[in-house]
C-alpha cells in the first residue's frame, strides 16, 4: 500500500480516536462542566486552532501544488532538452551518430527511471543512467568540427548536454524536501484536538457521528493529498510521463540521416 495512504489511514485513525475520546469524556463530567458558558468558551479556543490548521494546511497544498507543477515542468523541460540535442545532432551530420544513439540509450533509461510499471521503484538519481549521458558527451568531444558551422552545432549540442545534466541533478536534489515529519505531526494533533471538542458537545446521534466521520475523512485525505502531491513521482498521483515517453519515441523513429535540411 501506498505510504500517503497509509499515512492518510492514521490521520483518520486520529481525528476519530480525537472525537471518540471527545464523546467519553463528556459522559464522565459533571453537568457543571458542560454549561452554555463552557461550550462558548471553547468554541472561542478551539476556533483559534481551527483558524491556524486551516492556514497551515492550506499553505502546505498550495507549497505541495506548486511543487508538484515544478517537477512537471523539469521533466517536460527534460524532454525537450532531448529533442533539441538530437535534431542538433541530426544537423551536425553522420559523424554524430554514435552520440544520438547513446543519447537515445539515455532517453529510454531516464523515461523507466523516474516512471517505471512498478511505482515503488522510481530512481531520480541513477547513476548508470547519468554515466551514458556522460559518454555521449565523450563522444562529442572527439568530433571534429569541419567547418564553422559544425563547430556552432557542436557547441550547440555541448550546450544542451550540460543542460540535461543539470536537470538531472535538480532532479535528484528533490530527494527529501518534503514537510518535516514533525510538523506534519503537530497539525494532526491539533486536528485530533478540534475534533475532540466537537465530540465533547456533540448531540449522541447517528446524524452527528456520520457527520464527524465524513469530515474526518475530508481532513485526512487533504492531508494525504499534499504528501502525496510532495512526491511528485510513484505516487497515486504523479506528474505525466507523456513528455518523457514522446521523446523516447520521437527519437526511435527520427530517420538516421546525414544532414537535417
């Protein structure tokens, strides 16, 4: 099972155990305890905390979105990186060959790292598959230019091979950037705290424990959504492989020809 799942599960797991112990506490108080004074007391406080884990939450999907987004953007960056240094390298002529088939080599592996059939084995940071953009780039460097127009192509494709480089290791680097546990943590405590309070007061009917479980529910999955969101990759919801996939095939189908008019 999915780990955001999971995590989704304990949260709801939280917020009901948070009302139910709101329930019990309410049967063993005294009557005293439970005034219309009381209630509005905390009403007040818990609205507080109300109005902190909804900002906090919010502020963590909308981080989690904007993530998400730039991840997507990488990757599709990423591909068209690709496409770039394979038509420059189509225009440079036949003596680039062996790099547009190292470089197709390099597009098929980064397309099964980071979206593989099996979710759970994603690799952003592979270094086999780094170590065959680095002998395309070996093999550019032991072109030799004709003229000054395949020197500008070469500098070009030299240009773009350090691009899809760097892009790789921005990749890597999103290793890890996630909301810290414990942060996560502290919000569901006070979301476990604010359902506790409307258990303390809430009428003993099938109306309101339906009530309680489906906002439990909405909650918990808002939380599994920006975790989930954070991975960007192997997750239930992952950014599209279709840039990825077009290039890889772009590229096994471009002719294998000497010079692109």
């Amino acid at each position: 099972m999915n780990n955001t799942v999971v995590i989704g599960l304990i949260v709801l797991g939280a917020l009901l155990a948070g009302a139910f112990a709101g329930v019990k506490v309410r049967d063993r108080l005294p009557k005293h305890h439970l005034t219309d004074e009381t209630k509005s007391l905390v009403s007040m406080s818990t609205a507080v905390v109300a109005t902190l884990s909804a900002l906090v939450l919010g502020l963590l999907i909308s981080n989690a979105n904007t993530r998400f987004t730039r991840l997507g953007g990488e990757v599709t960056g990423l591909s068209a990186q690709i496409l770039r240094l394979d038509h420059v390298l189509r225009r440079y002529g036949a003596d680039a060959e062996p790099a547009r088939n190292m470089l197709l080599q390099y597009a098929e592996h980064k397309a099964a790292d980071l979206f593989p059939s099996d979710r759970a084995d994603v690799h952003l940071s592979n270094p086999a598959t780094y170590e065959l953009l680095q002998r395309a780039e070996d093999m550019l460097l032991t072109l030799k230019p004709a003229n000054p127009r395949d020197q500008w192509w070469l500098t070009q494709a030299m240009t773009l091979a350090a691009k899809i480089g760097d892009t790789r290791w921005l990749l890597a680097q999103q290793i890890g950037q996630g909301t810290p546990k414990a942060f996560v943590a502290l919000l569901v405590f006070w979301l476990a705290l604010l359902f506790a309070s409307f258990g303390l007061f809430a009428p003993p009917n099938l109306t309101s424990a339906v009530t309680l479980m489906l906002c439990a529910l909405a909650v918990a999955g808002a939380v599994a959504m920006f975790l989930e969101l954070e991975q960007g990759f192997g997750g239930l919801v992952r950014i599209s492989p279709e840039p990825m996939r077009q290039a890889v095939e772009t590229l096994q189908t471009e002719p294998s020809n000497q010079n692109a008019p």
